[in-house]
C-alpha cells in the first residue's frame, strides 16, 4: 500500500486482511540476534541492556527518544568486512548511512576507507582526521566548491556522475596543477529488487552515466583525453537493502564488459571496479543477510570469472557497505506516552519521537521490529502500531507488531536496526529536537552526537 496516495497521508484504521502481519512471536521477551546489535541481552531483571548497561539508567542520563550505538558491535563489523574481502581490495564505509567525527575516527582505527557524497560529509571526515587519500566523493551534482575542496584535499577518487562533471573535475584539477583520480559511475540497465526510490541502476534515474546507446563508453573517452584526470576505473551501484546477488552478477558482468571496451579501443586495462554497497540487514525476524565472508567470496568469483572470459587481468575490488556496517549497531528507545486500543483493528501506542526521528518507514514503508524493553511480561500479545507525536496521520515507526497486552504509558520500547539514515534523515518536523547519538562500549556510555536545544533553533532563526 502506497502511503503517497493522498497528502493527508494513509488511511490508518483499516480492518486488516487475514494474514496481513506475521503472527506473534511465541516469547515476546526474546531477542533475535539477527535484529539487534550483539551485545544486547536481558539482565536479571528483565531490562534490555547493551554494552552492559540497562536502558532504564540509559533513559534517565540521556532522555528518550535517543539512538544508542554500540561501539564494539560497530568496530567489529568493520574487521569482519575488512577480513572479508582482504588486502587486495578496499572497503569503503558509506558515510551517509550514519556519519559522525567519533565514526570516523573508528574507521580509520579499523582500516576502511570512507566514501562521502557532499561538502558536509567531507569537511567532517577531514576535521576527524581520514586520511584525504582514503576518502571517495560521490554526488549527482558536486558543486564547484565542494570539487575545489576535494581536489584540494587531494582526496583518493571523486565517482564522475556526467559529462559536465568530467569536464568541471578535469578543469578545477589542472588549475590545481594536479591529476584527479577520478572512477566513472555507470548505470548498467539492472533494477534491483528493492523499493523504486533505492533501487539505483535502472536506466530511468538521476544516478551515473548509462551503459545504453554508448554513453558510457563516451564518458569514458572524454576522461582519457583530458590532463586534469586519471581514470582509474567504472563504478556502479545498484541499490539499496538487496539480498539477492543475481543483481550484482548481471551489473558485474556488464561492467566488465565495458572494461575489456575500453582495453580494446584505447589500449588501456583500468585497474579498479567498485561495485558499490546496498546489501540488506535484518530489520525482522524474517530478513536473512549475508555474512561479508559470502559477499566478498560471491562478488570476488563472479568478477574474476568474467574477467577471465574476458581475457582481462582482474582487476582491484572496491565496496561501500554503509548500512550492512552501521545498520545493525543501533536501537532508537523510546518512552511510550498514550495507548489507545481500537476494537476489532488494533491498538495505537505514541511515543516521544516518531518521524522526525525515523522517515524510513513513511518515505519507503520500510519495516521494523519493536520490544518492550524497561521488564518483560508474560501478558498475551496485542496487534500495535507504534506512532509518533506529530501532526501527521503517516507519522508512523512501527506499522504492524506485537507488543504485550500490559503495556503501560512510561515503559520504554526499543526499534532496532535504526543506525542507518535515521539519524541522517533525522528532521525537525513540528520543530521537535533531533536526539543524541551515544556510544555504548563495555559499560560506558558517552554522548558523540548531543541532542538539539531550543537554543539550537532559535539560533537559526534570525527573524
């Protein structure tokens, strides 16, 4: 169901079809390891805890609703994607996903490279320290300023997104007295199994330069005749929260052959092929991602494979996992504020946050899982919809869950799986507060991205 059908937003308080929603969990105290990050268990008493922290001491020192990060859940999937695809290629974290200074001083710490896609994201990971040469810039429509101050940066690839952007590179490069190392995103005609607004390489898209009626090929010879640049390689992006890697094997496939093109007409085998990111985690129970170890063994046997037949050396791999690192990580706590049952449809829990806290499920229909976590209960499980406080009947976080029966406004409720783009597309919508991002590590919790203050918006306010 589209929820853009009308601006007023869903009708919210439809009689739901049989089977509808999955049935209820047989424990609804359990925690599916898939959905939350891994040091997150229960303590004696029957509160969530992460890091070895209860959420109930988390609420008082930082207030709901907040995001709570573990920091060695987070370091970990950095080594284990690391580990995965080994020295002989390079791992690029998607700073969109959820990007902060703490972030990327973890991820230098931790070896990944860093891909970044405006200004913003640029300028905080240079004042945290990334290493300039381990930084990509990405981006549809780079502004002059923004190419200026990667090209200054000496940043290790900006990702060409059309023919005016090689020629705005080529031109702020060689005023700079540089060679930019540049990849050219291509979009190679493969839609990906996923919602249509993060689905990213079908043709009919803002994304890349197309493969179709040799546009690419083009984008390509421009790039090798100007000084200012050295192409280094094609790059291509399918979308986003993909289990699927039939996708990746056609888009691979193709770019390869656009690779043994460019040998064949110019003479030259370019060196690198990134392949982008968009692989899927477990926002319920019934998602089932993949381990990096199979990713990289997937994406690695499919690549060599097709250079082989190609009769090109294989060339280095690059991937952007930004999501499937990050994701995981975190859970937004919430206080629940007003219950309401509605006979015969479902009962309507508020709570402090909502979409301005979480758009995924608005903008995408995206789906979560939801827990009581301040106790457990033994009561029988209702159909609820988690909402949130704002003035939107598509003001919605968790559309169909259970919850227990006993659930009572000042409990706290927990979403996992919110480390990705919700904060990054946190709002202030109804002029609400976008919350704190705090670390959690070994019994410590420590604040790495404060919550908003009024003072923070009438700042900006200059009336």
């Amino acid at each position: 169901m589209s929820r853009s059908a009308h601006p007023a937003g869903p009708r919210h308080a439809d009689v739901l079809p049989e089977g509808h929603y999955s049935a209820p969990a047989a424990d609804l105290n359990a925690l599916d390891e898939k959905v939350w990050s891994r040091t997150v268990t229960r303590d004696a008493d029957g509160a969530l805890t992460v890091g070895g922290i209860a959420v109930a001491r988390l609420a008082e020192e930082f207030g709901t609703p907040a995001y709570f990060l573990d920091e060695s859940d987070f370091r970990a999937r950095c080594r284990a994607w690391a580990d995965a695809f080994g020295p002989d290629a390079d791992v690029f974290y998607a700073g969109k996903a959820f990007l902060s200074r703490a972030v990327v001083r973890w991820l230098k710490e931790e070896g990944l490279h860093l891909d970044v896609c405006s200004g913003g994201e640029l300028t905080t990971a240079l004042d945290a320290g990334m290493p300039a040469e381990r930084i990509a810039f990405h981006g549809n429509n780079k502004t002059v300023a923004e190419i200026e101050r990667a090209v200054e940066a000496g940043v290790g690839r900006i990702v060409l997104d059309s023919f005016q952007e090689i020629v705005r590179v080529a031109h702020i490069a060689q005023r700079h007295g540089v060679r930019q190392r540049v990849q050219i995103r291509v979009t190679v005609g493969v839609e990906a199994h996923t919602h249509e607004f993060i689905a990213t390489a079908h043709e009919d898209q803002k994304f890349g330069i197309a493969l179709a009626d040799g546009q690419a090929a083009e984008a390509v010879r421009r790039a090798l005749s100007l000084d200012g640049l050295e192409l280094i390689g094609v790059h291509s992006h399918i979308g986003s929260q993909i289990f699927d890697m039939a996708g990746f094997e056609v888009s691979a496939r193709r770019v390869v052959q656009l690779l043994a093109e460019i040998r064949d007409e110019h003479g030259v085998e370019l060196p690198e092929i990134d392949l982008g990111g968009g692989l899927g985690i477990a926002y319920t129970s019934d998602d089932d991602p993949r381990e990096p170890h199979e990713i990289a063994k997937a994406l690695s046997d499919i690549v060599t494979r097709e250079c082989e037949a190609a009769k090109l050396r294989t060339p280095r791999i690059s991937v952007e996992p930004g999501r499937a690192i990050v994701g995981p990580t975190a859970f937004t706590l919430y206080e629940v504020g007003t219950i309401k049952p509605l006979e015969g449809l479902r009962t309507y829990v508020s709570v402090d946050g909502g979409m301005s806290d979480n758009i995924r499920t608005a903008l995408y229909d995206a789906e979560y899982s939801v827990a009581l976590v301040s106790r457990t209960s033994d009561a029988e499980p209702m159909l609820v919809r988690v909402v949130g406080k704002h003035c939107e009947s598509g003001d919605i976080v968790v559309k169909d869950a259970f919850l227990p029966a006993d659930l009572a406004p000042g409990d706290l409720i927990a979403v996992p799986a919110t480390g990705a783009y919700c904060r990054s597309m946190a709002s202030n919508y109804n002029h609400a507060l976008r919350p704190p991002v705090v670390a959690v590590r070994e019994g410590e919790a420590r604040v790495i991205v404060r919550r908003e203050t009024e003072e923070d918006l009438l700042r900006l306010d200059v009336g």
